[in-house]
C-alpha cells in the first residue's frame, strides 16, 4: 500500500477554511485529492463559480 504524502494528510485533516454564509470559518473535514483547507463542498462551488465565468468569457 503506497505510503500518504505530507499533502495528503494535510488535506484529510486540516479543516476547510472556507467561510460560510456568516463570515465563520466552515471547519468541516478535508477529503483526500483535495487541497488543503477545502472541504469537497466547497470545492464544488468554486469549481461552479471558475466554470460560470469560463462560459461568460467564451
């Protein structure tokens, strides 16, 4: 079983840093293959937010 990098712990264990709707960190756990700091909801949304504008930009 191959070994976790420094990353891909990082990443499973700091929580997302991300802030909610009231200006609170969110605090939810990360998720592997993720960066660290971004809980996989998060992601989401910014992935919503780079593809929204990529179309506006076409």
């Amino acid at each position: 079983m191959p070994r976790l990098t420094r990353n891909q712990v990082e990443a499973a264990t700091v929580p997302c840093t991300s802030l909610d709707r009231n200006g609170q960190p969110c605090g939810k756990p990360g998720q592997l293959g993720l960066p660290a700091g971004i809980c996989p909801e998060h992601a989401v949304a910014v992935y919503r937010a780079v593809v929204k504008l990529m179309d506006k930009a076409a």
